[in-house]
C-alpha cells in the first residue's frame, strides 16, 4: 500500500522532485479507538504535529484551530482506516465533506490495512485564510519530511517527501452556527478531549492544490531548508527523526 501522505506528491509529480513511493508491510489487524472514555489517538500514530502561520493570520482562533482539529483529524483516521479515530467531533464535522479529487478509497475501508507505527514530527502551516460569502477557505502547506515508518525489523523508512504539499481546506458554520467562543485552543496535549470543532464543518478537501505556486510558497515555510530534508523515500534508517513536542497542541482537560 502507497503511503496516503504521498497522495498530494504524486499529484504534482510532473512538476516536482520524483521518488520511489514508500510501501509499507501488510499487517491485519490494530486498535481502533472506542467512543466510550477519554478520546485516545491510535497507537499508530506516535508522530505530533507543529503548527505555524502568516504573520496576519490568528493561530489560536475558532477557525484556524477548526482547521488544525480537522488536518489532525483527517490523518489519524487514514493512518487507522476508520473516522472513529479522528478527534472528538470529527464525524459529526465530515458528514458534507467532498474531496477533490475524489479518494480512491474511503477512510473506512481497511483493505491491506497497515498499522505500523509511525514517528517523527509533522508539519503544518497556514497560509492563507479567505472569507467567503458561506464560510473560509484556507491554504495549507504540508510538511512531512521528517514523518518515518516503522519496519517489521525495526528499522526506519521515510514516509514523507523535501517537497511541500499545498492543500485546501474550506470551512462553513453547522447547523448550529459557527462558535466565536474564547475557551482555551493550546496546551501540552497530542489531542483533544472535547469537540474543538467549535460548530464548524469541513465541506471541501483539495488533495494538493493546482497552481503550483502555492507548493513554491510553501518551500520555505518550515523549520528545516530544503537542502537538510531527505531525497530518497527508499533510504532504511535505523534512528528515526525526532518526534517534538505539539504546538499549539491542545487543552489536557476537556472544556
């Protein structure tokens, strides 16, 4: 199975630094977070995220922490093929979602499921927010570059790719209206413990954006040069990348 983290690469290939794609082994069963207790992430996932954002852009508002709850979100749930492992709230937030363009497989399909754990540290950047007449889109940059794989035999492979990703996300308010609240959107958690989808809903999801000139914004917005990131995706490490700590990360205690 292709890493889904490269679906956006192979999109822009043409236009891009090439790879071999990382496959990772067949595995047949894992956990699946339960909807009862305390929300866990799957055990899968041992990477944590770090946020940024443009300078005019609030970080730590509704819509930006909608929108960081949601990338966050979207990837447990791949990594563990089922929405269940999404943040709290993240079903009731997909339920109009539309991908563009359209997934292969839905999240929930485990066909040749794979639950290797994965480490490192992921990257994401805001770069635009745009409010519309039904909501906001936003531009994200991607870095996985220092995401790795665990192998059957202990070893590492890289599952990301030096060149960045663009996204698109676009937001609109629920049934209930969107949520200007001022409840606390940071913290030491990897995830949350309450819904921090603050009565937004996720309806659009672009794979990787089509003017490439968003992915060229997105070179140098993480903390690494593009010079220090790994080229090669078949390259077997026995020492993975350092997996930081959150930022913002997210309140320890459900609000």
């Amino acid at each position: 199975m292709i890493a889904h983290r490269l679906i956006g690469v192979l999109l822009i290939a043409g236009m891009a630094i090439a790879g071999c794609a990382a496959v990772r082994p067949h595995v047949d069963s894992t956990a699946i977070p339960s909807n009862k207790g305390p929300y866990q992430l799957p055990d899968l996932v041992r990477y944590n995220y770090r946020w940024s954002a443009e300078p005019h852009i609030d970080l730590f508002s509704g819509p930006a922490t909608a929108i960081r709850a949601y990338v966050e979100s979207y990837y447990a749930a791949t990594d563990a093929h089922s929405t269940k492992a999404g943040y709290p709230g993240f079903e009731k937030a997909i339920e109009h979602l539309v991908f563009e363009p359209f997934r292969e497989r839905d999240i929930n399909d485990r066909t040749n499921h794979n639950p290797q754990p994965i480490v490192g540290t992921s990257y994401g950047h805001i770069l635009e927010m745009t409010t519309t007449d039904t909501g906001i889109i936003a531009i994200i940059c991607e870095g996985n570059y220092s995401l790795m794989f665990t192998r059957e035999d202990g070893s590492y492979g890289n599952l990301g790719t030096r060149v960045p990703n663009a996204i698109g996300v676009e937001i609109t308010p629920g049934p209930d209206g969107a949520i200007y609240d001022t409840r606390p959107t940071e913290g030491p958690a990897r995830a949350p413990q309450s819904d921090m989808f603050g009565g937004w809903t996720v309806t659009r999801h672009r794979l990787s954006i089509e003017d490439f000139s968003y992915h060229l914004a997105c070179e140098y917005k993480f903390p690494d040069p593009p010079e220090d990131r790994p080229t090669r995706l078949s390259d077997v490490l026995t020492v993975p990348y350092p997996t930081l700590p959150p930022y913002p990360g997210w309140p320890e205690q459900p609000e």
